[in-house]
C-alpha cells in the first residue's frame, strides 16, 4: 500500500465518521453532540498532521511520486470537485422547491454546509484514489 | 469505434535481461515499483517518454516492448 492509499483510507474513514455523525446531529440523536464536536476537532488536527504522517519523504534516492500518480491524483480531483460541486447545486437548489421560495433559513446553516462540502470532498477524493490505486494494498503485485 | 490495447513485453524482457527486478527497473527508469506493477499487468499505459526510457533500459526499440493492437484489422 502506497502513501496514497493510506492517506486516502484515512481521509475516507474521517470524512464516513464525520458524515454519520453530522446526520445523528442534524436529526438531534441524544449524546451526539459531543460526540460530533469531539470528532470534528480531532479531524482538524488530523489534517494537519496527515501530510507529516503520509507525505514525507522516505529516501533521497527512492521515487516517492511518479507520472502515474499524478494522473489518478488529477483524476480523482476532478471526482472530488464534481462531487462537491453536485451537492452544492442540490443544496442550492432543492430547498425553494421544497418550502415556500420567501421562506428563511438560519445564517449558521452557511458555515455548515461549507464545513459539509470539505467533508464530502475529503470523501469523494479519497474514494476516487481507492477505486484507482485498488483498495487493497498490493495493488495486482506478482 | 474501434476498441485497441497496448500490450507489452516488459516483463519477458526484464527476465531477458538478467531476471531484473521490479524495482531495479522502476529506479533506473525513475517511477515507482507500482507503476511498473500497473504497466505489466497492462493497467497503466505509460507517457511516451517513459516508454522510451523503458525501452532504452532494455535496449530494443519501443515496438519491441509496446505493442498498440487493434480489434478492427481493416483500420491498421
């Protein structure tokens, strides 16, 4: 398994936690709050600290990114961006047909849903390089 | 449409040349070992200049080690 497929497990199991965890709040479960609140900070010191863990590099001598890697790095940005992109749309766009157009919503709902878009980014990409590299570590190694 | 493959000899030729390995192969051409995994297992199809470098590791012509293979013959 490749730095990349470690990262992308890590991103995939923070971002899946997350998730489940931003719905048992948003459907006000009891005792997830802090649950959530606790996970999502531990997230933010988790991305900061991946690229020390995941992306040093290991020698001087040995290749540690090639042209291949680049390729399934720009293919699952692509994933990620069209991803996000979708559920901002939808989130855009959905609730007035679903209430009445003139109806208000709650400014701290804006924040959350950025905070929600980087979460289903961090998943969509992370799933974009799993699905490329394999979800396996030897990757059809012989 | 016609539907095409590259094929390749990478690994008959690492063999040729002294039972090379994966990764001594992937540090003289300068990629990663997987990637060499990806282009045998006919995975990965590489830039032009790696495939080169390939080749002239092994020192035959690039045909020799990639072939482009047409499912339509009357195209070629």
């Amino acid at each position: 398994m490749n730095r990349a497929q470690k990262s992308a497990w890590f991103g995939l199991t923070m971002s899946t936690l997350l998730l489940i965890f931003f719905v048992t709040r948003v459907f006000a479960l009891p005792r997830a709050s802090l649950l959530f609140n606790l996970l999502r900070f531990s997230t933010a010191i988790g991305f900061i600290v991946l690229p020390i863990i995941f992306l040093r590099k290991t020698g001087q001598d040995k290749v540690n990114i090639d042209e291949r890697d680049n390729c399934v790095s720009r293919k699952a940005l692509i994933a990620a961006f069209s991803s996000t992109a979708a559920i901002l749309i939808g989130a855009c766009m959905i609730p007035p047909f679903i209430d009445r157009p003139t109806t208000s919503i709650p400014v701290l709902l804006l924040p959350a849903l950025l905070y929600s878009l980087f979460v289903v980014f961090i998943l969509a990409y992370s799933v974009a390089i799993l699905v490329q590299y394999g979800w396996r570590g030897k990757d059809g190694e012989k | 449409m016609e539907k095409s493959e590259l094929k390749n000899q990478v690994r008959r030729l690492r063999f040729d040349n002294g039972e090379m390995t994966q990764q001594q192969l992937a540090e003289r051409v300068g990629v990663t070992r997987q990637t060499i995994i990806a282009i045998e297992a006919g995975k990965y199809a590489p830039s032009l200049p790696l495939a080169f470098r390939i080749a002239q590791t092994f020192d035959v012509p690039i045909e020799q080690v990639f072939q482009y293979e047409y499912e339509d013959k009357e195209i070629r």
